[in-house]
C-alpha cells in the first residue's frame, strides 16, 4: 500500500495539514466577521460541509481547500505553509503564517455593519456576477437511478 500525498488523492488525509486548513478557513473567517453561512453561500457549499473543513477532521477535498484559500485569497487572506516530504512520503508540516490586510478588514466590517441577508452581503462584496466556485461542479456524484 502506498502512502498518500497531496499529489496523488483528490482528498487530503494529512491530519497536521487538515489542521492546518482548518485553522487558515476557520481564522480567516473569524477575523473578517463572517458568518458560517455567508461563508458556505460564497463557496457554494453547505454550511455543514464548512463545518467540517472548520473542524479539520480528514479527509478533506482538495477542491474544497482550494477553493476556500482562493477565496480567502481575494478577501485578502493569505496563508503560508513550510511543508517538507520524508523519504516515506509522509507530509509535515512546522509552519503557518496568515497575512490579513487591514483595508481587507475595514471593507468586509463596512459592508457588515450595513446589514441585508448573506446573498447582499456577496453580492455587495463581489458583484452581481458573482458565482460560487463550487456551485457549478458538485462535491459529490449525482446517482443515476
């Protein structure tokens, strides 16, 4: 059985990693002042499918994580990881960095302070235009029955 690597799985199921994701969505949303459900709605995904990316508990999708950190990204948080690979595969992870604008602050608590459901919260923060990066690709198979 060979060992798992982010390269080789479309789940991650490093646990110190996981955690570390877990930390970057959780904190970065914390900080910004926003909702588990405004957060879920932005990603296209279900406030409990958030939850579970919050709790850090493997395995986690790594379109998920990827498209939690881009949005993040574009609130302006940003995360920096020293990730290193032993000869068995395994990943470890010593360090996390977050970096979280100031100005990203003052215009995500502006637009909060304002009021209106989660949908114009998005949309004042992202434009009309916006689509949810997972919304149009589901996590998960639709059956055929």
């Amino acid at each position: 059985m060979t060992k798992r690597t982010l390269d080789t799985e479309k789940h991650l199921f490093e646990p110190d990693l996981c955690m570390g994701y877990a930390a970057l969505v959780r904190s970065g949303r914390g900080v910004l002042g926003i909702s588990q459900n405004a957060f879920a709605a932005m990603l296209g995904v279900h406030r409990t499918t958030l939850v579970r990316l919050e709790q850090g508990s493997p395995p986690l999708k790594h379109n998920l994580l990827e498209a939690a950190q881009s949005l993040l990204a574009d609130l302006g948080v940003k995360l920096e990881t020293a990730l290193s690979q032993n000869e068995l595969g395994e990943i470890n992870i010593s360090e996390l960095q977050f970096t979280i604008p100031v100005d990203s602050l003052r215009r995500v608590q502006k637009l909060l302070d304002r009021g209106g459901s989660d949908d114009d919260f998005i949309r004042q923060l992202f434009g009309e235009q916006y689509v949810p990066p997972l919304k149009a690709k589901p996590l998960r198979r639709k059956i055929k029955r």
